[in-house]
C-alpha cells in the first residue's frame, strides 16, 4: 500500500513538475501570442469600422474629436495599468 | 514504466482478445471523441461494466484500463475547461496555460503509447503491468478463487 502511495505521489509531482518547469518559459513570446493577437484585433476591427462609417454619420468637429480622445486615453491608460 | 510479469494463470486466445479490446476501446475513443475528455473515459467504463463477470485476466486488463483513464479524465477535464474559458470568456492566453496544454499533451501522449503497446503485448497473451497503475489494479480487482 505504501508502495502505491509512493508511485501515485510521484506521478502527481511529475505532472506538476512538468507543467512548473515548462511555465517558466515565457510561451507569448516564443509562439507570439500578442502580435497574433493584435493582428487579429486590426483584422476584425477593420470591418466594424467600415459597416460604421457607412450607417453612421462621421462628425469630425475637431474640440469633440479632441474631448473624446483625451477621455480614449485616460480609459486606455487605466486599462493598462490593471493589466500590469 | 512498463513491467512485463507472470500472471497466475496462461491466458486463452479468447482472453487476450478481450483484453487487448479494453485498450483499443480507448483508443478509439481517444480518436472519435478527442476534444471532449470524458469519452474515452466513458467507452473504457462500459467495456469494463460489460466484462465484470469475464474471466481474471479480462477483468484485470479493463480495470488497469479504466484506472488510467480516469486519472486522465482530470488532468484533461482542467485543460478542457481552462480552453472553453479563453475562448468564451474573459479569461486570456497566459504563458502558464500554453505550459499546461503542453505538459497535457506529453501525458496523453506517453498514455497513448504506452496503451498501443499494451494493447499489442495483451493481444500475445503477455501480461503487462504500469507504473503506478499496475499495483493500482492488483488491489481492486481480485481473482475469485
């Protein structure tokens, strides 16, 4: 009995083990999950914003073009201090 | 990993036969149902519920089966949901889940292996016993004499 409890530790430790050592490897790097992801981001984005441009009426009033991109901004930097 | 061993008896042609099916069950049902990990689970436990009243050797061989594949079935069932989570919600690819897919991977991969393997030797009448999961079974499953 303790003989298996020795073996089925092991195993769980050699799961374990394997799925530490691997996790320090910085994998978004090596396989380049963020510039796939921003590409898809850009890909995707693209038609969202032709079919807007194309239903909704561009104001390019450039004090509400400018309040809005300050607000943009401020939002974004937020965003991506929580994220760190 | 693998121990070949002496089992008390010499198993008949029609044993080693259905022995040798409770691994490829689960090949399988690896093969058919591959996204989804309780299907290989599920084809192994009804090939093992159907052979409860076989003989020692049969009964033997479907439990080191069923055993194996159950400890899959976590492992598996973690990756599966932690991959349903990225897609559906909110969760993100981190460089620890591409790890653990990885480290998944390399499980059922010598799983995979070490199953087509059995399955060969089991078909030659050869009683094959796992690391682990050998000394497992000799504990559940008992001959009735």
């Amino acid at each position: 009995m303790k003989k298996i409890i020795i073996q089925g530790a092991i195993t769980i430790l050699l799961f374990f083990g394997t799925w530490f050592a691997l996790a320090q490897i910085d994998w978004i790097k090596v396989f380049k999950v963020q510039m796939v992801t921003d590409k898809t981001e850009q890909k995707l984005g693209e038609p969202f914003w032709k079919i807007i441009k194309t239903t909704e009426k561009e104001n390019k009033n450039f004090h509400l073009v400018n309040a809005i991109e300050s607000i943009v901004t401020q939002v974004c930097k937020t965003d991506l201090k929580e994220k760190q | 990993m693998i121990q070949i061993k002496q089992f008390s008896y010499e198993p008949s042609e029609h044993e080693a036969e259905s022995a040798s099916s409770s691994y490829l069950m689960s090949l399988i049902a690896i093969i058919v149902g591959l996204p989804l990990p309780i299907v290989n689970l599920l084809a192994t436990l009804i090939f093992y519920l159907g052979n409860r009243k076989s003989t020692y050797f049969v009964r033997w061989h479907c439990t080191q089966a069923l055993v194996s594949q159950l400890s899959m079935l976590f492992i598996n069932s973690y990756g599966f949901w932690w991959t349903i989570s990225i897609i559906f919600a909110e969760e993100t690819i981190t460089s620890n889940y591409i790890a653990y897919i990885i480290a998944v991977i390399i499980f059922n991969l010598t799983e995979f292996i070490a199953t087509i393997y059995t399955a060969i030797q089991t078909r030659k009448g050869i009683h094959v016993e796992w690391w682990f999961y050998g000394a497992l079974t000799n504990i559940i499953c008992k001959s009735k004499s």
